[in-house]
C-alpha cells in the first residue's frame, strides 16, 4: 500500500522552487476540481471572452481579452463569469487580481494553496495594473513563494483600503486535445505576459513546433514509446494516449518538474495513478540519448532543440528549450544517426528538426548523410530560410531584439557562424526513421520538399502513406516471382480530381495534372498513358490487364513501354493518388 503523501516519482525531488510543486496530490487534485467547476477549457475561454478576443489571444494579441474579462470581473460575479475570467487574467494574461478575487474563483483550493503549488506569487506592485515593468530575472532571483528584493507589498490587514494582489508565476493553460478531452499545462510565462527577454532555462508552453509535431506523430497503439526533450510534457500527453508506457526525457530540471506537475494535474485524463504513476510515465533526466542507451522503444518522438546559435563561448546564455548545445545543426545530426539505436525492431522514430545547407548544393545534400544505412527514412523539408531570415526569426523568439546593440551583435554572430561552414539555408522540416522488422528488409530513403500547405493532422496521411509503401515494398520482393502489382485490382482515391490544361483549338490538352484535395495536397503531371491508366481504374481490370490494353492501343507491344508504365503506376499508390482497392 502506498501512502496518500508519498512522492509520485520518489527519485525526484520537489526542489524546483520556481517550478510548480507537485509534493501534494491532494491539493493537485482539488485544483483540478476547481478549474473544472470554472470551465477553464479552450472551449469555456472561447465561450467566455467571445470569438474575435479569443482569437486575437492566439496571436499574442491580449488586449480583447483583457478588456472583456476585466468588464466580467469588476461587473460581479452573480452569473460566474466574473469568477471565472480570474484564471484568464492570471495565467493567460499575465495580470494581477486581488486576494478576494483568486479566494472566490478557487474556493476549493484557496490563495494558501495555489501559493503553495506555487502556481501564483505576491505582485510586486500591490496597487495592480500592468505587469509591464516586471523582469524574467524577478523570478529566476526570487522564486515563488519569496517575496525578497521585490517591493513591499501592502499587508490588507494593516492597509485595508489597498487589498493584497496577485499575480501568475507560470502559465496554467487550457488545452483541447484528442487525448483526455481538456488539460490544463503549465509552462513559464511568454514573453508577452511577463515582458523582457525569457530566463535562459525557461520551460517552453505549446508553441507552434510543439502542434507540428503532436499533428505529424502517426498514433498507431505501441507498447513503449518515448517522449526526448519533453518540456512541459505536451507530446507525452498525446503519446499516453496511443502508448502503453511513456519515458520522458529532458536535461532540464525545471522542464522535468513542469512536465510531473502537468502529468499529475492531468492524471486522470491521461490514464495514470497519480500515487503510482510509473507503470504508465517514467522520468529521467539526462542529455539526449544517454538516459535510455540500452533500452528499446517502438515510437520515440522528440522536438529537440534545434535551434542552430551561434556558440558564443558563454553556454550559461544558450535557451535550452531551443538550443541542445551543439554546433550547427548537430543535434539533428545526431538524433539522426543515433536514435534508430533505441527502436525495437520495426519500431519508428518522428523528429523535427533544422539542417544546414551548404552553398551550392541541394538541399537535401548533407540531411541524406544523417540517415545510417539499414534504416527507413523520410525526410520532409517544409521551409527554407536564408540566414538572414534564420537570425531574425530566432532573435525574436527570445524576445531578443530589444536592446539594439545586443541585438546587431546577436545578429552578427548569427550570419559569422553560418558562414563559417559556407551555409547559404537552413531547412526546417519533419523527420521519420524506422528500424526493420529483420535485417533482410528492404528499406528506402525519401527526402522531399512540401512547402505548400497540408492537411491537418497529417499524421493519419503520413501513416497511410507508409503503409501504401510496405504494400509496394511487398509487391517488389514478390516481383522476382513474377506477381507484383501487375495483378492488384487499382482504385483513384476519393480526394483526387484531373485538371487538363489546352491551348485553344488544340486537338489534346498540353497539360495533365491530378490533384489530391487531401492529406499532403499532391500534384502531379501526367503522361497521356498514365493520364489513361488513371481513368480506367475503377477496380474492373488489374494494373497489368490496364496497361496491357494501353499498350495494344498505342501501339507499343514492347516490356519496356509495360514495365515503365507499371513503374508510374507505383509512384501513384506511393503517393496516394491510387489505392489498392479492398
Ligand atoms: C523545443 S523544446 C520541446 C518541448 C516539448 N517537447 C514540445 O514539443 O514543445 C526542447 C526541449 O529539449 C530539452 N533539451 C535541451 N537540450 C537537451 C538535451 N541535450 N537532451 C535532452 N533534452 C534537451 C529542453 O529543456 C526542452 O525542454
């Protein structure tokens, strides 16, 4: 029997004091039970602040939001909607509300507990207002709980016309997902909440890599899976939803315990015993793939830092949510090459990453050596930057581009590194690797550029697409005996449309192309004969019988005209253009 007060994780300790604390389940889970009585869900926010606010909050815009939750909070709370504006103004918003406001919205939990999860902290400016003077440094100096070096703040007791105000330590947000329904996670502030560059090691929320990611992750059931480089946990929130067991890596301590508060808070919607959560999660800390060498999983999925900075010589001023410490783009290079080294056999790892191209060569040139050989790889680009555009981007993450000289300095030594290795782009895009089932297998390496938009989550499309492939990968190893595709009966897929394109008065079209309206988005240009294929497979004829009859009808008798034909045919499954019919 486990007592109710022991440690979840009893190797870690709860020592992180500007990270939220998870020592009580107990309170963890009244916590829960407040939130949920004000229906801090994305949907509840949505409804609460009305539709354009709410979207103006999802681009960092925040003063919608505010305007409408201070109208419900000063306006009363007779309907609720007072009470339940405070989480949005705390956590999302970044502002300060009183001691008697927090007390009403969280009668469950009270101010003493929120401080003691250390979820909220004394506003250093107890007449309220903006938190625009704030520093990230006021927190890495004096964390939650410690009111040192900040102004006094006024005691209500002594000074009871000026109550006692509070505000947000970290960002508590909602988070709709497919998982459990509605989490809550918490992470540190962003930088348009607490104003002023981010603390070096700060705690990353869902950030748009983050939703890349969760959206490419094919959720097939697996057995073990890893999450490397968790953060705040965000990808192992989805993964126990699809996995038996999770390990989350990180090298961060605070990113370890931001990640236990979310597993924990959440605990019920994902599936795990708070007071005996390792048969489901377990935690290491540690760099890369040191903390799992020897062990075997059938999914890892990691979006690792990696971020490609200039290495200054002070690593005390790298962000380790975005740099892995490395030079260049070795951090993918490295995951690359290593992580087909922990996959049970058949099993897959999915990454997103940054890679270097080297002046006047492909793009996708240097990311192919990454890839050791035996292993299936797939390798998306979906943006290239010029270093210019890379240094912007990224000095503004951080909300770098504050201080002018620092930042043309930043700048400088952003476009010195890069042309140290003759760097003239830098790809950003998704990665799939998978391990054989036998050694025997065949395997195949595909790196293409997909710039224009897909479907979202691709993930099911990516899956499919994978499978389509062993299908073929089948049909070839069978090809030797002579059966191949040629006997599989052919379907178009549903999305796909034809558009030809003819000069006027012309006696065919110039142009063939199909169109995919779903999924990766494909288009691809036809030949007359494929164009031809593709119309007559409904599923009558198999492939061989088709393109035996457009050979009698175009008079080319030969087994190349067959044979290659056939080829483009695979290309199309490949692709998803045409399906093997059921
Ligand atoms: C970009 S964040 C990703 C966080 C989260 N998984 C997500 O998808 O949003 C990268 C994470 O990797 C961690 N990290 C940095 N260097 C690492 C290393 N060498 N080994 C393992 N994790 C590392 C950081 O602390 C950070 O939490």
């Amino acid at each position: 029997m486990i007592p109710a007060d022991a440690p979840a994780w009893p190797e870690f300790d709860d020592d992180v004091a500007s990270a939220p604390s998870t020592r009580d389940l107990a309170a963890l889970a009244v916590l829960a039970d407040d939130l949920t009585a004000l229906d801090y869900t994305v949907d509840g926010v949505e409804a609460l602040l009305g539709a354009a606010a709410y979207a103006a909050l999802g681009r960092d815009q925040l003063v919608p939001a505010l305007l409408a939750c201070r109208r419900l909070a000063d306006g009363g709370s007779e309907s609720g909607d007072g009470a339940r504006a405070i989480p949005v103004l705390l956590w999302l918003l970044g502002e300060t509300v009183t001691e008697q406001e927090l007390g009403q919205a969280f009668p469950r939990t009270g101010v003493a507990g929120l401080e003691q999860l250390r979820l909220i902290e004394h506003a250093a400016d107890s007449a309220g207002g903006s938190t625009a003077e704030r520093t990230a440094e006021d927190t890495a100096d004096h964390p939650a709980g410690s009111t040192a070096g900040t102004p006094a703040v006024t005691d209500p007791v002594t000074d009871p016309a000026r109550e006692r105000r509070w505000r947000a330590a970290v960002e508590l947000r909602p988070y709709g997902s497919d998982v459990g329904g509605s989490l809550w996670v918490a992470s540190d502030l962003g930088s348009e909440q607490r104003p002023g560059p981010l603390r070096h090691d700060h705690v990353l929320g869902i950030g748009g890599a983050s939703l890349t990611l969760a959206r490419t992750v094919m959720r097939t059931p697996v057995g073990r899976a890893l999450d490397l480089g968790t953060g705040c946990g965000i990808q192992a929130f989805h993964l126990l939803a699809h996995a038996g067991h999770v390990t989350v890596t990180d090298i961060s301590d605070r990113a370890l315990a931001f990640a236990r508060f979310n597993l924990l808070l959440n605990a019920s919607a994902l599936d795990i015993d708070p007071h005996r959560p390792g048969p489901r999660v377990s935690l290491r800390r540690g760099s890369l793939l040191e903390p799992v060498r020897g062990e075997e999983f059938d999914l890892v999925v990691s979006n690792p830092p990696f971020v490609i900075t200039p290495r200054t010589g002070s690593p005390g001023r790298a962000y380790t949510y975005r740099d892995g410490g490395l030079a260049g783009d070795a951090i993918v290079s490295t995951l690359v090459r290593e992580l087909p080294g922990v996959l049970a056999p058949g099993g897959s790892a999915q990454l997103l990453g940054n890679w270097e191209i080297t002046e006047g060569t492909p793009w996708d040139r240097r990311i192919r050596t990454f890839v050791p050989p035996g292993v299936d790889a797939w390798i998306i680009q979906r943006e290239q930057l010029t270093p210019v555009q890379y240094a912007e981007t990224w000095l503004r993450d951080a909300a770098e581009n504050r201080d002018r000289e620092a930042y043309a300095a930043s700048f400088a030594a952003y476009l010195d590194d890069f042309a140290a290795r003759d760097v003239e782009g830098i790809g950003f895009g998704s990665v799939w690797l998978r391990r054989p089932r036998k050694p025997s297998d065949l395997v195949r390496v595909t790196l293409e550029e997909i710039t224009h938009d897909i479907e979202q989550p691709v993930g099911p499309h990516l899956a499919a697409a994978i499978g389509r492939s062993d299908w073929l990968a089948a049909h070839t190893e069978q090809a030797a005996t002579g059966v191949g595709i040629a006997d599989e009966f052919l379907l178009v897929a549903e999305d796909v449309t034809e558009e030809r394109h003819q000069r006027p008065g012309a006696e065919h079209p110039g142009v063939i192309l199909l169109r995919q309206g779903a999924g990766l988005r494909r288009t691809t240009l036809l030949s007359t004969e494929l164009a031809g294929f593709v119309s007559t497979c409904d599923g009558d004829l198999t492939a061989g019988q088709i393109a035996g009859a457009l050979a009698m009808l175009l008079d080319r008798p030969d087994a190349a005209f067959t044979s290659e034909l056939l080829l483009d045919v695979e290309q199309l499954v490949r692709e998803g253009f045409l399906l093997p019919a059921p």
